[in-house]
C-alpha cells in the first residue's frame, strides 16, 4: 500500500544554497531566515513535487550542517528521480542526490486519543483584505479600541494556535520557547518586496481527536507562509 504522506530529509550545503540564491537574486538581507531562497530552490530541485511545509534546521553556534526536513505526497525516490532528470546544475549542488532523497513514509493513521509532543515554527499571523500582521499586535489594538487589559503575547498565540487544530486535535500543554520579527521576502503582483513578521516557536504537547484530520493537517500545515519554511509539525513522543 503506497503512503499517502512522506517525511523527506535533505542536507544542503551552505555555500551552495548562497551560490544558489545569488544566482536568482535573492542573496538579501530581506530574505534573513533564507526561507524564499530555500523556497526557490525547492522548486527549481522538485519542481511542482517540491515539498512543504518544511523547516529548515539551522544550528546557531554553527557546530552542525544544516539539514531540511519537509513532508511530501511523493517519496524521496521520485524527488530524486525528477530532480536527476529536470533541476539545473547549480540547484542540484546545493546537496548531494549520489544516495537518492532520505525518506519515511508517514503513519497511514493517527488513533483518535493518542497524545503526541510537537514542535512547530510557525508565522502566527491573521490577514484582513491585503494586509498581514502579528495576531497579538491585533489583539494590543482591539484592546486599547475597546479599553481593555491585554492578555500575555503566550496566551494569544495558544488561541491562535488552538483555531489552526480545529477538530483535528486538542492543544494538552503548549510553550512559547521563541520569538522574533525577522524580514521575509514574498513576491505579490509581479515584485519582490520585504516585510516584518513574527516567528514564534512552539512546543507542547496534543491528543488527536480525528485521525484523518490530523493527517491532513501534518500535510498541509500550520498558519500561513507555509512555503517558505513555516509550519511543519514536528512529532515526538508524549512525555
């Protein structure tokens, strides 16, 4: 029976991935967590079959490679596959193909109960007409426009994070073990242009209440942004 959700792990090379980028122009410092460069060269490796979410893992201290994880309808094989047959030289550098794309298919199902840690790097933002923004710099004007006392940046996040489960899981225990605003490069209408957005990382712990639900959300991801580094739930077992 053929998995309907992989797991795919690639090791890019830091250099290359620069080369890459500066190739493309977007070698920039609107591009600081290089997720629309990332994002760029996922397409130009995979094409149509390029995977997201994903999440890029980079160690800060610089003691370890980087490596990219990301969840994809198609194995590492057809990655691979198309990627031998179809990217450009310079794209296909950036990591080895010699061993083929590392794979694992996903659980076929999630038992409805089952109590799961997590980790996601997530942009917590909500978006009214065209125009984005951090939910909690929502919620500070809401409240200041009806008088009120705001609740914790924390405690906004954990509803926000709660409405993106829906029916396809509880939130159990939940963190905010990261923050910051950080410029991301997004193209609208034919132009590349930078903005200010939050990145929060959560950790915590959920019980899965529609196995099927919970699947889809593993595929499609959390919040927006998700093509660019966002969103990826990370499993772990339950403490």
């Amino acid at each position: 029976m053929t998995a309907s959700l992989y797991m795919i792990e690639l090791r890019p090379d830091p250099a290359a991935l620069i080369r890459f980028a500066q190739d493309q122009g977007l070698n920039t410092h609107q591009d600081q967590d290089l997720g629309y460069a990332t994002h760029a060269w996922l397409k130009a490796l995979c094409g149509e079959l390029a995977p997201k979410p994903f999440r890029l893992l980079q160690d800060g201290r610089n003691l370890r490679p980087p490596r990219l994880l990301g969840f994809s309808a198609h194995d590492g094989t057809r990655l691979t596959e198309h990627a031998r047959a179809f990217a450009s030289p310079l794209a296909a550098q950036v990591c080895s193909l010699a061993d083929g794309i590392a794979f694992k298919p996903m659980p076929e199902s999630w038992p409805n109960g089952r109590k799961l840690g997590f980790e996601v790097m997530a942009c917590p933002i909500s978006r009214l007409g065209r125009n984005e923004d951090d939910v909690y710099r929502r919620h500070l004007r809401d409240c200041d426009a009806r008088a009120q006392s705001p609740d914790s940046r924390e405690m906004v996040y954990r509803r926000w994070l709660t409405r993106q489960f829906g029916s396809a899981a509880t939130l159990d225990d939940f963190s905010l073990d990261g923050f910051r605003y950080l410029r991301l490069l997004r193209k609208a209408r034919g132009t590349r242009s930078g903005f200010l957005a939050p990145q929060a990382l959560f950790r915590g712990t959920l019980s899965v209440r529609d196995g099927a639900g919970f699947g889809a959300l593993l595929a499609r991801g959390i919040g927006r942004h998700r093509a660019f580094g966002f969103g990826m739930l990370l499993l772990r077992p339950a403490p």
